[in-house]
C-alpha cells in the first residue's frame, strides 16, 4: 500500500517540480524569507507531486500551507512582491478531473471555497485579489471538468466499440449457425434420398425398367436440387456477404411429400384451412421441418407409411409428420432435432417429438400473426 503510493508518474513528477520551484522562488525574490516561510512553500508545493494517489489529503497540506501562508505574509518585514497559489490551482484541476460521487464531490467543493475564503477575507485582501483568485481556481475547475468529460467521451466511444464488435461477431455466429442448418437438412435430405432410391435401383431395373427410370430420375432431382442449394450458399461463404437467397417455404411440401414416395413409402399430404403469407423465418421453419423429418423417417424408421398434416388457424400453422416406423425408444436429439428446435422457437414456435413403441410423430407450432 505504502509503495502504491510512493510510486508516482514522470509527468507528476515534472509538474511538481515546476510548481515547487515557482513556489519556493517567493521565498528569495526579492528578499529571503524566514525559514518557517521557506518550509510553508515546500509543503504548498511538493505535495503535488502524490495529488493523484490521495487527492484529498494532498489538497489539505497543500491548501492549508497556502492559506498560512497567506495569512502570514502581510507579517513579515519584507513580504513578497508575488505570492501566487500553484500548487492549489493544480489540486483544483485533479479534483475536478477525477470521477467521484455527488456528496464526496460537494464535500470538497466547500472545503475549497473555506479555504479561498479564509486566505482572502482575513488578511484583507483588495477587490483585486478577490477577482484574479476566484477567476484562477474556476478556470482550473473548469478545465479539470472538460478533461473530466472528454475521458468519459472516449470511455463511452470505447464501449460503443466493443458493443458494435459484439453485435458483429454474434451476427456472424447466427449467420453460420443458419448456414450450418440450411447444409445440415439440404445434404441429409437430399442425399438420403438418393442413397434410398440408388439402393433399391439394381432391384428396380431388372424387375421393371420402367420404373427404373423413375428411380434414377428422381436421383437426378434430388442432386440438382441440392447443388443448387448448396451453390447459393457457398456462394454466401466466398463473399461474406449474409445468404439471402430464395429459400423453400410451405408452398415446397407437396415437393418433399414426393420425394418420400419416389423413396418408396406411402407418403401423403393433408392440408386444412386457409393457407396464408407468413414470415419469411417462419417459412423457412415450416419447410425444414417437414424436410428433417421426413428425412429422419426415409433413413431410419423403416417406415412404410408417412402422413404430413398441415392446419391453418387465424393466429398458427401446426404441422405434424407421422410415420410407422420402428419408433425410437431411447429419443436422442441429434444435429438435425436440434436444428428442427432452433429454428422453431427462434420464430417463437414450438417442436415437441414423440415416440413410443412404433412410430414417431413431430409436431411443431408457428405463430403466422
């Protein structure tokens, strides 16, 4: 504690010199001074030099000194010709420019105006002093103040800064976030129906060439589709630029439920009320929902049948994917699940996955008002 407050700047070290040799010079200009007089100049000045560590305390001696000393000299033989307040008005500006609260602020506000008070009324200075004094200690509060208030503007420039990095990178890990999901359900739909439909295309060709035909071409679909996707996305990565191009939406389920039949289960597709424009982030959710979990249902339920309802309502669209598959007991949430929930409960939906002994059900909600 005791070396924090020894320890001191350069600067303070140059500016009480400066103060103390124009303090101290009063003491020999024009004629010396006693010693007492000589060792009051010192401790009005030297001080200065711990005025940031313990403002108040080196405002007291400093002060108090220059207030005896004013007091004293109209009492000597010889007084000097120029007795200015240096060290005083240097503790003003510290004062000043340091950030404290409204009552320790007043506090030393009015122990201030005591002190100029006392070391001009009782040696009874003229009108003269009155004015060069009280004019010096305002300038140095008020230069203190905008020092003060021109921290404070970089303090507040700085937090800005950092709030605005912040706000970038969180931007950035929401875009890669969506981009991460936008791939994730794009290849394992896409390519989990081409491997269906590819594994059952030797089956198909020597049994109906016909149908084989179907088979393939829809493997073809399936890999435009996603490259075209996946284009648009890339595209995305390489400029940096947010990806905003078109996204399927609920107008591309008939689409998905397709896609489910060309991959052999019996996929149908129900749709209740009105269907009106939502959101684009709500579109989107739609799609993707029903797209996971369709693809969840092609890959891993073994399903033979699958059922997509959608309901309209005045304030909701409810979606529900139903299959017969084999169920899963132990219900784990995967990339694909949780990208299902993110993406609904960022629209201010909500997902609920059941599944017990056969058959799994997805169900989401999403607001549309």
């Amino acid at each position: 504690m005791r070396a924090s407050i020894l320890r001191v700047s350069r600067l303070d070290v140059v500016v009480a010199a400066v103060v103390t040799i124009g303090t101290v010079t009063t003491a020999f200009v024009p004629d010396r001074q006693p010693w007492w007089f000589l060792a009051l100049t010192v401790s009005a000045s030297v001080p200065v030099v711990w005025r940031r560590r313990a403002v108040f305390i080196v405002g007291g001696v400093v002060g108090g000194s220059t207030t005896i000393l004013a007091i004293a000299a109209p009492t000597l033989s010889h007084p000097p010709l120029l007795l200015l307040p240096y060290g005083v008005l240097v503790c003003v500006y510290t004062f000043a420019e340091r950030t404290l609260s409204p009552a320790t602020r007043a506090a030393g506000i009015g122990a201030l105006v005591a002190g100029v008070a006392v070391s001009l009324v009782v040696p009874g200075e003229d009108l003269e002093t009155y004015r060069y004094l009280v004019t010096a200690v305002v300038a140095a509060y008020a230069v203190g103040v905008g020092a003060r208030a021109r921290r404070a503007a970089r303090a507040a420039e700085r937090e800005r800064e950092r709030r605005v990095q912040e706000e970038r990178a969180a931007a950035v890990e929401r875009e890669r976030t969506r981009i991460a999901r936008d791939m994730h359900d794009i290849v394992t739909h896409s390519v989990g129906v081409m491997v269906v439909q590819a594994e059952a295309g030797p089956l198909v060709v020597r049994d109906d060439p016909v149908q084989a035909e179907a088979v393939f071409e829809a493997i073809a679909e399936a890999g435009r589709e996603a490259v075209g996707q996946l284009r648009l996305i890339l595209g995305a990565l390489r400029t940096g630029r947010p990806y905003d191009g078109p996204v399927p939406g609920v107008e591309a389920v008939p689409g998905l439920v397709g896609n489910a039949r060309r991959a052999g289960l019996d996929a149908s597709l129900d749709v209740r009320g009105e269907p009106r424009p939502v959101a684009a982030d709500v579109d989107a959710a739609a799609y993707r929902v029903v797209q996971e979990a369709l693809t969840n249902t092609i890959r891993h339920a073994d399903a033979r049948t699958v059922a997509v309802r959608l309901r309209w309502s005045a304030d909701a669209l409810e979606i529900e994917v139903t299959d017969d598959g084999r169920g899963v007991p132990d219900l784990r949430e995967g990339h694909g699940l949780i990208g299902m929930r993110e993406r609904v409960t960022s629209c201010g939906g909500t997902l609920a996955v059941r599944s017990a002994g056969r058959g799994c059900t997805v169900t989401a909600t999403l607001p549309t008002a």
